[in-house]
C-alpha cells in the first residue's frame, strides 16, 4: 500500500510529473536536395549557361593575344617610327589578313590605319621612317595613336588569311 501512496503522491507534485515526462526526439534532418524536378532543370541551365559564357569569354582572350602582345612591344621600341610601323603591320595582318594587309606602305598604308582604327597618324612620320638612312625623328603622338589604333581598331567578322 505505500506504493500506491507514493505513486499517487508522485503524479500530484510537479516533480513526479516531470520525471514522467519523455526526452522529445531529434527532428529529421532536412534534405538539401531539391523536392521537384524543376530546380533540377533550373540548375542544369544555369550550369549551361555559365560554361557558354566562360567559353566565350576565354575565345574572346585568346582572339586578343595580338593585341596584348603589340602592345607590350610598342612599350619596347620607345619612339622608332620604322619599328612601330613593323608592329602596326604584324597586328593588322592577324586582325585583317595578310592578303589585305601585307602589300601596303606609304600613303596606302597610314590611310587603311586612319580608315580601320582611332588612332590619328601624320603621314611623315610611318611613310618616311623605312626609307631613312639615320634614325627617324622621335614623334610622341607615333606611340599614343599607335596604342589607340591596337587597343580600338575592329576586327571584321571573316579575315582573310
């Protein structure tokens, strides 16, 4: 009979309920995949769409190694006319072809560099400059309009090589 009188006593005070109380159980854990298969669909375009954008991107890098490569040397040649006209020629071949490009010189040559880029050149200065026996005169605006002319000339859409 003592039994019965602490288990009655036990359900009537607060402590005896709350030794009866049961530990809650851990939730499920959550699924970090997706429920449907419309985020699935989702994701797989996003992936598409990166690596297109990144393959374009890296075409467009190396479709401008040309340029880069003109332009560290014109910081090489300092204010030679006869070599900032070699560099001219040899990106512009890659940009418009040799077949368009390579017969040039002289007045035809400064006026295809005027007509395909930004760059202002003065005619004495590339026409001259092969032909000199001495070294060229030294025109600051040569080196300016020639990194205007790399960095702005388009390129058109065919080439031909």
């Amino acid at each position: 009979m003592s039994e019965e009188v602490t288990a009655a006593v036990d359900n009537d005070s607060l402590v005896g309920l709350i030794n009866q109380l049961a530990e809650v159980p851990d939730p499920a854990p959550v699924s970090m995949m997706p429920q449907t298969a419309g985020w699935l669909v989702v994701a797989g375009i996003v992936f598409a769409v990166a690596a297109w954008r990144g393959w374009r991107m890296w075409q467009h890098y190396r479709a401008n190694a040309y340029r880069r490569a003109a332009l560290k040397a014109l910081e090489r040649v300092a204010d030679d006319p006869a070599a900032v006209s070699g560099i001219l020629k040899r990106a512009a071949m890659v940009a418009y072809g040799r077949r368009r490009v390579a017969g040039l010189s002289g007045q035809a040559w400064v006026t295809f560099l005027s007509e395909t880029g930004a760059g202002q050149f003065q005619e004495t200065a590339l026409v001259s400059a092969a032909y000199q026996s001495g070294p060229a005169a030294a025109d600051p605006q040569l080196l300016v309009a020639a990194r205007q002319w790399v960095t702005s000339h388009k390129v058109p859409e065919v080439a031909d090589v």
